[in-house]
C-alpha cells in the first residue's frame, strides 16, 4: 500500500495521513488554515452561512458565494471518543475526540473536528471552544478545536 | 386507512442463505431471496411486473430471472435501503403502475476497518480513498473520521447529554433484543446476555459499544408486494399496507447534523399517522431499525410510543420486552439476526401479523409498524391483518 517511505532519515515506513483535495470550490478554506484563519463559505446575496462549501445557496439559490473569516468560536455540539481506526495514519493516534461544534456566527451552523487540549473528563454540551490549528503531518495542519481558556 | 390508491397487501418474504463471508455473489443471494419469496408466496416470475432494488440494478436482475415485461422498476443509490425500495413498490401497486412487484436489498458485506487500517494492499477496494479525500469527505476524512460509528457514537452522547440517559438505558435495550433472538432459529446470536456482558463489551465510538452494532452479513432479502384483491387468491394469511411513508430532510451528511435528537424519523413518523386513523396505542408490535441502538429509541420517541427522551425508561420497565405493552424487534433485531438493511423488519412484521413467528409470537397481533434509516433520511409503513 502506498504508505510513504521516510527514506532521507531511514525511519520505518509512517502511514501518509489522509490529505484534502481542494478544489474551485474549496481551495479558500485550505488557504485560510494555512494563514491561521478559518474561513467559511458565505452567501454574499442572503448572508447565510453555509458549510460544507457548495456552488449555489440553498437558502437563496444565489450563486454569489464568498469564503469569510469567521471568529473561530463556538459551542460543543457533542462528541464521540474514537477508539478504533479507520485509517492507517490514525492507528497510533487513538483514542481521539471527534466532535461537532456549532460556530456562533448561526445558529446551526456546524462544523465537525476533532478537540484537543481537555479531556474527556473536561466535556459537556454547551461549552465554549476556539479553535486553534494543528499540524498533524508536515503536509496536513487541520484547525481543530479546544476549550476556551479560562472558562471551563 | 388514508394512503391514496388502490390497497396494497404483502404477498411474500424471503432471505437468501445469511451469513459472515458466505462465498456467494451478489446475484446467489438476489436470487435465493427472490425464490424464497415467491415460494412464500405461491406467485411465479410470471406473475411478477414490477421489481426495485437497493444493492443490484432491477433491471439486470429482472433479466435474469425472467421478469417481462417488466411494467416498472426503480433503482435506490442514496436511499434509505430496504425502506425504499419497499415504499416505491407500495407506491408504484398503489397507483397502478404495476401489480405485482418485487422489493430487494442485497448486501455484499463489506471489507472489515480493522482489514482497512492493516493495509491490504494496493488493491484492497478502498486504498484509493485513503490518501487524497475530495468533495465534502475533504472536511471528514483528514480529521479521522467518516465511520458510521462515529456519527451513532455523536448521536448517542448528545442524546445521553441531553436527557440524561446512561449506558446501561442502552443496555437495557441490547439485552432485551438478544432475550428476543434467543427465540428465532434464524438468528445469528441466539444466547441470551446480560447487562455485566453489555457492559464489558469493546467501545467502537466511545459512548458506542460494539453490541449496540448491526452485524455485518452477505444478505439478500426480498419482499412481494401485491394488489389486496390479489392477494386474498394466494398462500397466505392477508397483510395489508395500512399507511407508508419516505422523507429526507438533508444530503447524507449525519456528522454536520444541527439536530441530532430529531432527525428524518419525526417526519416518517408524523407522515405515517397522518396515512392512517390508527394511533400509537393501536400497535401490537414495532420493528425498528437497530443499525445502531440509538436509531431504537429516536423511532420510539418519533413514533409516539413515549415522549420526548423518554425511550430510555420506556425499555427500561420492560414495554419493548416480548410480553410487555409493545414488543419491539422481536426477531432480535439486525444486531443478531444479521444486518438485512430494514428488510427483516418488514418480514417479521408480516410474519408477526400471520401469526407465523413461532416462540416469538405476540398473541393477537394485528398493527404492526416497521421502520428504517434515520439522520438525514428515513422511511417505514404501517402493516395490518387482512
């Protein structure tokens, strides 16, 4: 299988993570985190939110869609404790938490990742986050999020 | 009964030969189903001008057997399985596009995550989605996650979070399915358990367990549908299609869902009462999809059979028990009998309401109620003794 080959320091082979393909419609999110900020689509003609990015509004069938920097905070949706892998990048990285987050900019408007810097222990519905960019791999940082500091 | 159309009534159910790895094709197992279901029903192909499928193409499969002219058929990709293909072939009788159809789903089980993970090889079916994930899986994938676990494992949490609900509620669940699988021959797991090994049981998603899983098989299972004034000519008792109903209310995006509590099966669920003057208290028996042991207690709420965050206590002082005030999935559910994609809740509501299912039988059934899916889409009917 196609795991990459670290051959320059002779280490064993280390499973390639998962990457995006971005693509017209997509590629300004991946700019964003690899600026620090998230971005998220928006209709330019009714001001909904829409998240995954799509060609057309479904609130208002405009077209006129643009990526916004958004704030970055929100509130924890829920939660699932990953305890077995569905990817060879992810075997030595379990347990992890998965979670969606509902963005404050509107209601319902929600994004799925992964928390770090708490535990489990740390978790209920409702809590603040923020989100914060990890780089998992030299080729992938991904913005995932973590209790608001301070208000847990 | 409400639904528009003429009456539609169950003529025939039938599985393939179910099991783990069984050697057979995709076609082996359409055609065992078929078979079985025609048997079941005293109907030949001949009979049959109408076929819809999910997991095999209609019209191939009409071919094969011999199905001409074929007067309709329909093909489900994003669907909610056996639901329907089910609800279209109740549909397409009902209006009289056809007479006599055939519903089919037919699983092919599928390569296991642990097989995935281990790297089977560059030709292993699923190596080209792992290192480059394009369209939504770009926003799903890379964070580690995409598994139907882990979307029931989200649910689960926020609906425990939100009502207070614990992991033995779920328990209480799973032990009384398998007491119910303890009952049917044909169940896969057929030895009863007990809350201590439910609750030692491996995290798939952490609040999920493994128990709370549907059980991957090879299936082919098969429903025949036909006209009521059909049907009182034929082999068995009569069933009838008292209401039914099919909704969406997203793409399949379960993860990004901003209600996870209230999902498609409130829709189904409202859509169904309003095909019938039945009510929930008019039911003797549900059958309802088990994928995963949270979609039991959204179809309970959304159903009406308990209120709001209540299915939790409403299995717990045993009502979902064979013997209590509403036995639900009493042939164990998919969690032993082996995943049939909402087929065998179909099958054994009909068998229930002919009064054919044996240890398990629930005196006097005469409504039964089946369902399927749940999320962003799902579908069910409501069944009746002729």
């Amino acid at each position: 299988m196609s795991t990459s080959t670290s051959a320059t320091d002779g280490t064993a082979e280390a499973p390639l993570p998962p990457l995006p393909q971005p693509d017209a419609v997509t590629q300004f999110f991946w700019d964003g985190v690899a600026e620090g900020e998230l971005r998220i689509q928006r209709c330019q003609s009714c001001g909904h939110y829409l998240h995954y990015p799509k060609v057309l509004c479904r609130y208002c069938q405009s077209d006129d869609l643009a990526g916004e920097r958004v704030s970055g905070r929100g509130t924890l949706y829920t939660w699932t404790i990953a305890v077995q892998p569905f990817h060879p990048f992810y075997v030595d990285r379990i347990p992890y938490i998965v979670a969606t987050v509902e963005l404050e900019e509107e209601p319902g408007l929600m994004f799925m990742t992964q928390l770090t810097d708490c535990t489990e222990e740390d978790l209920r519905i409702g809590m603040p986050v923020e989100v914060t960019f990890v780089e998992l791999h030299p080729e992938l940082t991904l913005p995932f999020f973590r209790p608001v500091q301070g208000r847990t | 009964m409400a639904t528009a159309g003429r009456r539609v009534a169950v003529a025939g159910v039938g599985y393939s030969h179910v099991g783990r790895n069984t050697g057979l094709s995709i076609d082996d197992h359409m055609i065992a189903a078929t078979k079985a279901a025609l048997a079941d029903s005293g109907l030949s192909v001949s009979d049959i001008d109408g076929i819809t499928s999910v997991g095999t193409e209609p019209l191939l499969d009409a071919w094969l057997l011999g199905i001409e002219p074929v007067n309709w058929w329909a093909s489900g990709m994003m669907a909610p399985a056996f639901s329907y293909s089910a609800t279209q072939a109740i549909a397409a009788i009902a209006s009289g596009f056809c007479d006599t159809a055939i519903a089919l789903r037919v699983i092919g089980q599928q390569p296991s995550s642990s097989a995935l993970v281990k790297g089977a090889g560059s030709n292993h079916p699923m190596t080209s989605m792992l290192h480059r994930a394009a369209g939504d899986r770009q926003f799903i994938v890379p964070f580690g996650a995409g598994s139907p676990v882990q979307w029931a494992g989200m649910f689960t949490q926020r609906y425990m979070q939100q009502y207070g609900a614990t992991e033995e509620d779920f328990g209480n669940h799973v032990v009384t399915q398998r007491y119910h699988a303890s009952m049917n021959d044909d169940a896969i797991f057929r030895d009863p358990i007990t809350m201590d090994d439910y609750l030692s049981a491996r995290y798939v998603s952490k609040p999920l367990r493994i128990l709370d899983c549907d059980y991957p098989v090879d299936s082919g299972s098969a429903v025949i549908f036909t006209t009521e004034e059909r049907a009182r000519d034929l082999a068995q008792p009569v069933v009838l299609v008292e209401s039914y109903a099919l909704n969406a209310i997203r793409d399949l995006h379960f993860e990004v869902m901003s209600d996870m509590v209230h999902t498609a099966p409130v829709q189904t669920a409202k859509k169904l009462w309003e095909g019938t003057d039945l009510t929930p208290a008019d039911v003797d028996t549900a059958q309802l999809y088990d994928g995963f042991s949270i979609i039991v207690f959204q179809w309970l709420e959304a159903l009406g059979f308990c209120g709001d965050g209540e299915a939790a206590a409403f299995v717990r002082e045993g009502n979902t028990r064979l013997g209590g005030s509403l036995p639900v999935n009493t042939d164990g559910g998919a969690c032993n009998v082996g995943r049939r994609h909402g087929a065998n809740f179909c099958i054994e509501s009909t068998r229930q309401l002919r009064g054919q299912s044996g240890k398990r039988q629930v005196e006097g059934a005469e409504v039964a109620v089946w369902t399927n899916a749940v999320g962003p889409f799902a579908a069910g009917a409501i069944l009746t003794k002729g």
